[in-house]
C-alpha cells in the first residue's frame, strides 16, 4: 500500500523533472549550448503564474501568463545573449548562463521581494482521489502526472512526426549539413530554445501551488535536471523521460525506504545517519553506474 | 549608503541644536546580516526593525546620535568574516549587531570579541556560546537556540498529544531542533526523518507521516522549505488528521503570506506575536505596519529590540561604547520596555523571557493571522546559562 503510494509519488517527481529536462537537453543536443539559467526560466513561470494567478484567481490565466512569460523572456534571451555563445566552448556558456541566473535573480528581487509568493491552487484540483482505499492521493499530484505524459506524448509525435522535428533531428546530427542545405537553423534554433523554456515555464506554473515560489527556487532543481539528461543522453527527448522517471523512482524509493531498511540491520540512530546519507548520493551513484556501463548515457544521440 | 547619509544629517541637526559634549561623533554600529538569498528576507526584517527604532528618534537611538553601517553576508561565514574585519581593524567600529544564521555567528563572533568589540545578536544564538563558552561582550537579545524548540516540545507536551512525528533537514540546526524537542517532549516519537536541505518534493515523508499515524507532527522546515511543506501537508490531506506543531521560525507573518489558507490550524511556539497587548508593542506594530505595509515578523520585532537595548545602555554612558565596563553594565540591566513585555538578561547574557502559544486562524479580513492563544513557559532561561561562569 505504501509502497503503490511512493511509486507514484517517485512517478510525479520524475515527471516534474522531465518537463525541465525536456527542454534542457534539446538545446543542449541542437545547439551544443551549456544552458545553467534554465532553472531561471522555470522560475520566471512560476513568478508570472503566481503573480497573474492572484491578480485574477483564475488558474488558466496563471497557466497562460507563465508559460507566456518563460517563452517569451527565453526566445528574447536566446536572440539577445546566447546566439553568441554557440560557436564559443562550453566554459564561456558556462559563465555567461551563470551570469544570467544572477540577473534573473535580481531582477526578480527588484519586482517581487524577497519573500515568496503566494501561489494558489485550481479548486478543482485541490481535493484528492483514492485510487487505493485508504491511499488518498492528491488530485492536483494525479493532474501534474497527466499532464507530463500529454507533453511527452506530444514531444514525441512533435520530433517524429513533423517537418520541424525532421528537422530538429537533423540538426541533432548534423548541425552543419542542415545548414548547407539551406535551412534557417537561426529561426529553428530560436524555435527550440522557445519550446524549451516554454516547458519550463509550464513545470515552473505546476510547481507553484506544491513548491515555495521563491528567487532562487530554478537552482535547486537544475542539478538534478542535469543528471536527467546525462543519464539520459544528452538531447534526447527520450533518453530525457526514462532519465526522470529512474531519478524520481529512485530519489523518492531510497528516501521513504533506505532508513527503515537499514534499521533490521544497524542500530536505528546510525541506520537514521546512514540511510539518509546514502539517499542524497543514491540519484549521483546511478548516474555513475548508469555512465560505466554507457558513457553516453541511456539513449546516445548520433552527432 | 542611504542609512549613512541619513544618519548623518541627523548627526549634523543634533550637533547644530543641542551642541551636547558628545555630540562630536554618531556611534558607529557595525550590521551585518543577510540580504541576499532565499533567506534575504530575514535581514531585511531585522533591518527594517532597527533603522525604525533609530528613526523615531530622528537618527538618534538613547539620545546619542548613531550611525549604522548594513552590510550583507549572502549567508556565507566568510565573506562576513572579511566585513567583519574591515569593520573592525579598518573603521574601529566596537559594537556590532545583525546576524541571522548560526553557522555565519559561529565564524563572525569569536574575531568580533578577540577584539574587544561587542556584539549584540538579534536572531543567531548557538549553543557554543552560551554555556562555557560564553563571553562578557556577547548579549543575545531573541533567545538561546534550543529554547524555541524547547517550548514547542512542551506545546506539544500541554495539547496532550502522546505520539509525534518529528522532521527537520540534515544539518546542525535540524539536529539542535529535533534534540530541544525531545528534550521537553516526553511521549512516544513515532518516526524521525532528516530531510535533505535542497529538498523540493516531500511526497515519501508525507507517505510515511500517513503510516506512521501520530497523534500530530512536529517540523522544523525553516523557509522556503517550511513553505513547500505546508503546501504538500495540507495537499495530501493530512492537516485535517494530524495537527502539527512547530517552532516560530517555521511559521512568521511572511510564511504565512506565502502559504496563505493551508497554514490554518497550525500551532506555533514563539516568543513574541504582533497581537501581544503592551504599549511598546502595540506602537511598534503600528509604525512598522504605517512605514513599510506589511505585518512585522519576530525578526523585526527583535531588530527594534535590539536597538532599543542598544540605546539604553547608549543613554546610561551619554554615549561613550570606550568606557566598556559601564556600557556592559548597562547592556546587563537590559533597561528598555521590550516588545516582548517581560525581558531580562541570565547569567550568560542571553533572555529570560516568557513564551506563549500561537495559532494560525483566520483574521478580520479572511486572511489567515497568527493569533496568541495561551503561555507556555514563563520566565525561562536556557539549559545551558548554568555552565556559563561571568
């Protein structure tokens, strides 16, 4: 019972973590750019969906306005600062993304306080359902669930199925080659960034009524996003979904699981010591296992 | 840059009307606090608090004009360590005030006492410095550490519940937090997790509070985390099952802002609440919440305080922070109506204060508001003032 009930939670985090990782590892695989300030633009949607959502209390307004303003202040990043950066090597994208995550930060200091905000929650969603009797879950952690398997689905049939992902895919592969053939890489570069933050955006406006909407808030998930997508093979879209989902499995498993596991063993102050030590390392430990048996991660793009 | 110059046209006003003796130099006090970060909003707290105690004396704080000098640490021990020291060698500056977070206090005030300097902490009380350890030049002005968990503890003691949950994040606060609980708290613990700092989704702590079934919960979540832990408590449906019981840091007036209507029925042990009927507080409140629109937090409440504290030994010694014995004489009388009502110093020179119980209803308004529900402690020191020989 419990166990059914951490799976899905394992599932619902992962999930979260594939709607930033999605996005991440497509300009990562496409345009070969090291992108830290990723996290800024989940928190630039979780600011614009808070701050839209208590200024009308409608939750589709609040979804709009964050994935809007993601979009938007990524593609105008993307044409202003970043286009610079992809012939550059990775250390120079490095410390210009980092320059913009402090921007950010400031900026949204200067806008919004420091205090975090107030991020309110659909009523509809509010309640919880009982899949299993006694086992209440969240509807609005059921939604999140949906919601990123809609996106994956749609990823999917948007990389394998369109022109724009023949496309996308071909610059995976062969950025140069694209580019002789005439194609507007530019456009199809701003094009992905954009869909990039979009869905960080869009996992910024779902975290809003689960997380604290602070500055700061895009930080702490963008390592482990990272893992995603190493793990995963970087720009992979489904090398970025089966990497969430093992991270947010084995995260959430080891947590909830480890302590009581280790305590038939070890006396339950030190299995406490223990078992929470190890379950901050579990998530990096896969990730070098996962590396030692394919360097390049789970599903390698070609390149 | 602003409070200086400020401050001192205030100075020059003083000087040019009443030519006092002293009058020559403000006293110059040293702030360094946390303004950037997650946690910048605590500095800011402390801050504001301070600067409107110096404010209603128009630049002065005990009659003798002041000047404060902020500076933020970023909630890194060693860049408070190198302001601390360009405070101290570089300006002489001799008191110093304003630290929020223990693990910064426990780099910054050793080099501040080695000095000969004072410091007077609003928020930040470890428990290296108040046993053995303490020192004649070190004055906390909020509490000990592990009092506030202590009280919580015996809250939680009083409401009768006989099997709790405890949780906090893996590290020396967390422990300290979860130690001051158990100390008071004499039930059965039915589970203790230690969370990880940068923890975002707390779903599988959730899972095994709802195993677990205690009579309530305690945590120590400070923050932004506090704020993601109500949210995912009250989503999973365990609010209206399992109450929960927490320390004031867990739950201010902008915590409550941030998590709105789900922090309802929260019960909070603290030492002091913006509703506590006493006419410092009561003008306190009323300034703070006419200058910057916004309830204070205990960390505004302590900043004023401290201030206030500050100012009254300034107006024993007409001013003069050289004379060390006489103004630590008269830090020690602690001779200043405190916000909280009943204060004084212990023999480590940290509060002898009264604690009460809180809880989070719904105001006038609908908005939720922490309001006083009863005492817990009265004038209670810290387990440690014993091993403290001045």
């Amino acid at each position: 019972m419990l166990l059914a009930e951490q799976i899905l939670n394992g599932a619902e985090f992962g999930i979260m973590l594939f709607l930033l990782a999605a996005g991440l590892t497509l300009v990562f695989g496409i345009m070969g750019l090291i992108n830290l300030a990723h996290g800024s633009l989940y928190m630039i949607g979780a600011f614009a969906a808070a701050w839209a959502g208590n200024a009308t209390g409608s939750f589709l307004a609040a979804l709009l306005a964050g994935m809007a303003a993601a979009a938007v202040i990524g593609m105008a990043v993307e044409a202003a600062v970043l286009r610079r950066l992809y012939a550059r090597d990775h250390l120079d994208q490095v410390v210009a993304t980092f320059g913009l995550i402090l921007f950010f930060n400031e900026a949204a200091t200067l806008l919004f306080g420091r205090q975090p905000l107030f991020a309110p929650m659909p009523p509809w969603l509010a309640g919880s359902v009982e899949l299993l009797p006694g086992v209440p879950y969240p509807a609005y952690r059921l939604a999140i669930i949906a919601v990123g398997l809609l996106v994956a689905l749609a990823l999917y049939l948007l990389v394998a199925q369109t022109r724009l992902g023949m496309l996308i895919r071909a610059g995976n592969s062969d950025r140069e080659m694209v580019r002789a053939l005439g194609v507007d890489i530019g456009l199809i570069y701003t094009l992905v960034f954009g869909l990039g933050a979009l869905l960080a955006g869009l996992a910024g406006v779902m975290a809003g009524p689960l997380f604290s909407v602070q500055v700061g808030m895009g930080e702490q998930v963008l390592i482990l996003t990272f893992v995603v997508i190493i793990i995963g093979g970087i720009g992979s879209v489904r090398g970025a979904f089966v990497g969430a989902l093992l991270v947010g499995m084995v995260d959430t498993l080891t947590r909830a699981f480890l302590p009581g596991l280790l305590k038939t063993m070890l006396s339950t102050s030190d299995a406490d010591a223990v078992g929470s030590g190890v379950s901050s390392m579990a998530v990096y430990l896969l990730m070098a296992a996962i590396l030692l048996w394919r360097p390049r991660g789970l599903f390698p793009s070609h390149g | 840059m602003g409070t200086g110059m400020k401050a001192f046209g205030a100075v020059a006003l003083a000087m040019g009307l009443a030519c006092h003796a002293f009058a020559a130099d403000p006293v110059r006090i040293g702030m360094i606090t946390t303004l950037s970060g997650p946690g910048g909003y605590l500095g800011e707290e402390v801050r504001d608090g301070f600067q409107l105690a110096i404010d209603q004396e128009a630049g002065k704080l005990g009659g003798v004009p002041v000047a404060v000098e902020v500076e933020d640490d970023g909630l890194k021990p060693g860049a408070a360590k190198d302001i601390a020291q360009r405070m101290l060698d570089g300006e002489h500056i001799k008191l110093m005030t304003g630290i929020i977070f223990s693990n910064v206090a426990g780099a910054v005030v050793p080099d501040i006492l080695d000095a000969g300097a004072f410091y007077v902490s609003p928020n930040a009380a470890p428990s290296s410095f108040a046993g053995k350890d303490c020192n004649k030049n070190y004055f906390v002005v909020a509490w000990q550490n592990d009092a506030l968990h202590e009280a919580a503890g015996q809250y939680a003691e009083n409401l009768g519940y006989k099997k709790m949950f405890i949780l906090a994040p893996n590290y020396q606060a967390g422990k300290d937090a979860l130690g001051g609980f158990k100390r008071t708290y004499k039930g059965e613990i039915a589970g203790e997790i230690y969370t990880k700092l940068d923890q975002s989704d707390f779903a599988p702590e959730l899972a095994q509070i709802r195993d677990a079934k205690p009579d309530a919960v305690f945590q120590f979540e400070p923050g932004g985390l506090g704020i993601t832990f109500l949210k995912q408590y009250v989503q999973a449906g365990l609010m209206a099952t399992i109450p929960m019981v927490v320390s004031s840091p867990s739950m201010d007036a902008r915590t409550l802002g941030a998590v709105g209507d789900a922090a309802l029925g929260v019960q909070v042990a603290s030492h002091w609440n913006s509703d506590f009927d006493n006419p410092a507080n009561r003008q306190f409140v009323a300034a703070y919440e006419a200058k910057f629109h916004r309830t204070p937090t205990y960390y505004a409440a302590m900043g004023y305080d401290t201030a206030r504290l500050i100012g009254s030994a300034l107006q024993a010694t007409g001013g003069d922070v050289g004379r060390a014995d006489a103004f630590r004489a008269a830090l020690r009388k602690a001779d200043f109506p405190s916000v909280r009502g009943s204060f004084r110093f212990g023999a480590n020179q940290h509060p002898i204060e009264d604690w009460f119980a809180l809880k989070v209803v719904k105001g006038a308004d609908g908005k939720p508001i922490l309001q006083t529900v009863g005492t817990i402690y009265k004038d209670r020191g810290d387990a440690y003032a014993a091993e403290c020989k001045l």
